[in-house]
C-alpha cells in the first residue's frame, strides 16, 4: 500500500494500521520540537566577462558556527555545488581564467580549506523526452520510447542577473537549445528557479516543501516547448558526485498526512552519508499546470542510481573546478513526470517539479495541526500527551540509530 510501485502517489485510497500510525507519531514528533535557527542569507552574482552571460550564482548563508555556500551555474549544464563549512568566515574563490579554461582544477575555491565539512554536487545533464502512445496496460508505468535527448550542456542560458530578486532570494535560468532546427523551443523555455530561505517555512505553492534556513528550493520548469509526439512524457537525468564506489542512498519516507500536498503521502529523499551530510529532497509529484492543485498532478517517478563514467557526462565547469578533474566518480537517475493516462504536460504546455537541497539532517514535516486535531480527537488530548511525552525520549536515541542506518 505505502510502495508505490504503482502510480507513485498514493492517490486517494490509504488506510494506515495501527502500528504504522504510532510510527509515524514517533518519526514526527522530535522534529516539531526543533527551534528554527536563522540565517544571514545572501545572493550574489558574480561577474564574469563582460560579453559572457553572467551565469555564477554565490548563496551564501551564515550562522553561528557555520557557513553553507551554494554556487549556482549555466556553464555548461546547470549545476550546484555545495559546500558545508565550521565558521562563519569561509569565502569562495573564483578564477574566471582557470573556470573558464579547457582544464579548470582549482577555478572554485572556498577557503579555508580545512573549515570544509561537507561538499558535493548536483548536475543536471539531459531533459529527456519519451512517446508515450500505445503504452499497453502493463508497460503505463513506463514512459515509453525514448526521443533523442536534449542535452542541456547545448543550451543557452539567460542573464541571471536580471531575474535575482534580493526580496524572495531568488534568480532563474532561463535557457532553450543552442541549436533547435524543429524550432521546438521558438515559444519555449527550460528554467531552473533557485530560491534561498533565512529561516524555516513552506512556499504557498504546491508541493509546499517544508524548508530550513540551510536549504534552497530549485523548481524546475517546462513551458511552451513544442513535444515531439501527441503523448510526450518529460523527463531530466540528474548526475551526482559517488563516494568512492558507492552512490549515495535514495530512500522513501511515508506520511499519513498530506494536508500539504495533496494525496502525496510520500517524500523522496538522496542522502549523500554520514553527517554532517547533504541531502536532497522532493515529493514525487510534478504539475501540469501553474496552480498545482490535485487535478494537475502528475507522478514522477525515480530510476535508482548508477554509476557511471565520468566521461560519458557533459563536463560542469564549477564541479571540475571545485572537485578537480581526476579522482571523481559520478551516479545518475532519472525522473521522470507523468504517465501515458491522466494529466500531461500536452494539456497546457506546462510542466513543473521542485526540490529541495539542503545540509544537515533532512526537513521532516511534523503532522500538520489538522491532523493532530483528529488524532487529538481520536485518541483522547490525555492519552495522546502521554504517548508523546514518553517517546520524545526514546526517540532522541531512535532519530540517531535511525540515521547511522542510512549510511
Ligand atoms: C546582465 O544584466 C545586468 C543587469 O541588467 C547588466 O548590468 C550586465 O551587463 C548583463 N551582462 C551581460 C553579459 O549581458
Ligand atoms: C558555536 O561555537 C561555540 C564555541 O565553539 C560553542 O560554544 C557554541 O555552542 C556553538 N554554537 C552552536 C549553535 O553550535
Ligand atoms: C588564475 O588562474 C590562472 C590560470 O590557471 C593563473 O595563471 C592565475 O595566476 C590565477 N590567478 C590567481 C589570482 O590566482
Ligand atoms: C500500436 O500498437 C499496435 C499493437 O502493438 C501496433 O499494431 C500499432 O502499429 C501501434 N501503433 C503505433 C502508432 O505505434
Ligand atoms: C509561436 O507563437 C506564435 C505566436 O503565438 C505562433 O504564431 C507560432 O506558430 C508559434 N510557434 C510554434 C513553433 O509553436
Ligand atoms: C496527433 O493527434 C492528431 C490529432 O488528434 C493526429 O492527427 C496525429 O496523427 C497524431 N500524431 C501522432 C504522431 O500520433
Ligand atoms: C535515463 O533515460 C535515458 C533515456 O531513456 C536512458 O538512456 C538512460 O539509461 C536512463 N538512465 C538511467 C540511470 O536510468
């Protein structure tokens, strides 16, 4: 019932058991317990050359003891670095020379060096594009017959610069191909919003991601792009850094709640390894139109992750320059958005999916008050302190021994 081997939301039908009902209380709890802890949190562009597009974003988010940095790129296919550092002082680096050389080793740097806790990188390499006609019933899952891909390392990007919005710590990439002889992206584009948070919150548009001030939002977004077929499914192959021969874990949580988002009872979650890690997070659902609202979700569904060479990647320029070139390996997925029934990226053009990217232990939602209340109601006020007096304790030791699982 909660493994959505299925459509990969849990759409309407669910029934939790007892059992899963008090685990879910115990996973819940210790998070909403958790003060919020601000951020200093600022957004910087960073000049390049005058005739480049200006395509290197610096989120800088300070605290107390601690420096996260997230660095922002359409040099070549979009792509985040993050960095994780034990003070508040650690600044990044650039070298446009070096960044923007056939061999950029050493182009990105935050320094101290040895301040640097936890770093690691996202790229986003290929949208993908699958004929999703004549599925038959047992092969719906699937998306069906691959197009060419479109890789995004081909595509030209915006100037970030005038869509960063100081107010809501946010700028976009906005790009299309570089060379598009159908002309399918004459009306079209491909953005990558990045939005950064000072302190804790949910976006009042759907999925409503529970965020933290050591988080940032990217939504991704498909509009107006002309499909190749009457049924196109669309997809992105996402490419992670591995850790030695490993890729990082994916892992699914399950909630009783979905006051949020609505009918997605599930959270999907790429976790990077020990603390203090890296994670990132997302419902599995994308949206066919602005307003996600139920009626336009679609699901969106994981591969697992492979290994793979770095070779066959388009190159990151920032990931070369801050990783260095030889001794990485990478992992890729795929996502993919929709299904050959229901509602589809052909009802409007639309399509929009988004996730969260983060250090530290993972935001968890805590059971939102609605469902509280009927719980409330249902076991008795009385009842229901006790039970959750007693486990906050337990749970201290279960949220560590849960995580050491993880890895
Ligand atoms: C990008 O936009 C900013 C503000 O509009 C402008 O100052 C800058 O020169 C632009 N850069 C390029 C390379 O066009
Ligand atoms: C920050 O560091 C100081 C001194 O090392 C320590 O006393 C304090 O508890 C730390 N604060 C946080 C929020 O980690
Ligand atoms: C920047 O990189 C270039 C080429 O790698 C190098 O020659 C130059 O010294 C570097 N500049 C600084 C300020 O480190
Ligand atoms: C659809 O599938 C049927 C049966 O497999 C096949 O005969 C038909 O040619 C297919 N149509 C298209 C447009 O692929
Ligand atoms: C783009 O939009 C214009 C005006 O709305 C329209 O005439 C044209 O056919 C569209 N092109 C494509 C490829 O959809
Ligand atoms: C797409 O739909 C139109 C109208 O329904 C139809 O004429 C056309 O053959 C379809 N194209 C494909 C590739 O299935
Ligand atoms: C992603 O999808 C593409 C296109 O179907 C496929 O070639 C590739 O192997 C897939 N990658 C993974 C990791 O599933």
């Amino acid at each position: 019932m909660w493994g959505c081997a299925e459509p990969c939301l849990g759409w309407g039908h669910f029934a939790p058991s007892p059992v899963l009902f008090l685990s879910l209380l115990l996973s819940a709890a210790p998070f909403g317990l958790l003060g919020e802890e601000t951020r200093q949190v600022s957004l910087e562009v960073i000049p390049g050359w005058p005739d480049l597009p200006q395509n290197l974003l610096h989120i800088r988010a300070v605290g107390t003891n601690s420096t996260l940095h997230y660095v922002w790129s359409s040099l070549g296919p979009p792509s985040v670095v993050l960095v994780a550092t034990n003070t508040p002082h650690s600044v990044l680096k650039v070298n446009w020379t070096c960044l923007l050389s056939p061999n950029p080793d050493g182009g990105l740097m935050v320094l101290p060096k040895d301040s640097i806790q936890f770093s690691s990188a996202l790229i986003f390499t290929r949208l993908l594009e699958f004929d999703s006609t004549n599925m038959s019933e047992a092969a719906a899952q699937l998306p069906g017959k691959p197009y060419p891909p479109y890789s995004l390392a081909e595509f030209s990007w915006n100037n970030i610069t005038d869509s960063l919005d100081p107010a809501t710590l946010s700028a976009t990439f906005r790009g299309f191909p570089t060379h598009d002889p159908t002309k399918a992206f004459a009306n079209g584009s491909l953005t990558f919003k990045v939005q950064a948070f000072s302190r804790s919150g949910r976006p009042a548009q759907p999925p409503r991601l529970l965020h933290t001030a050591e988080t940032c939002q990217l939504e991704v977004a498909l509009v107006g792009a002309s499909p190749r077929g009457n049924h196109s499914l669309f997809g992105l192959e996402v490419a992670t850094l591995g850790q030695g021969p490993d890729c990082p874990s994916m892992q699914e949580q399950h909630s009783i709640d979905d006051e949020y988002t609505p009918s997605v009872f599930q959270l999907d979650q790429l976790l990077w390894g020990s603390l203090p890690s890296g994670f990132m997070q997302w419902r599995p659902v994308a949206f066919s139109q602005k307003q996600g609202n139920r009626e336009s979700a679609l699901p969106c569904h994981a591969s697992p992750l492979h290994p793979t060479s770095e070779y066959s990647l388009p190159k990151s320029p920032i990931v070369q320059a801050f990783f260095g070139g030889s001794q990485n390996s990478f992992c890729v997925f795929n996502l993919t958005f929709g299904t050959s029934r229901g509602p589809g990226y052909w009802d409007q053009y639309y399509l929009s999916w988004s996730m969260l990217l983060g250090v530290g232990p993972p935001p968890l939602d805590a059971l939102s008050p609605l469902v509280l209340g009927i719980m409330a109601v249902a076991l008795g006020a009385p009842g229901l302190m006790l039970l959750g007096g007693g486990l906050i304790l337990l749970l201290r030791h279960k949220q560590y021994s849960e995580y050491q699982a993880i890895n």
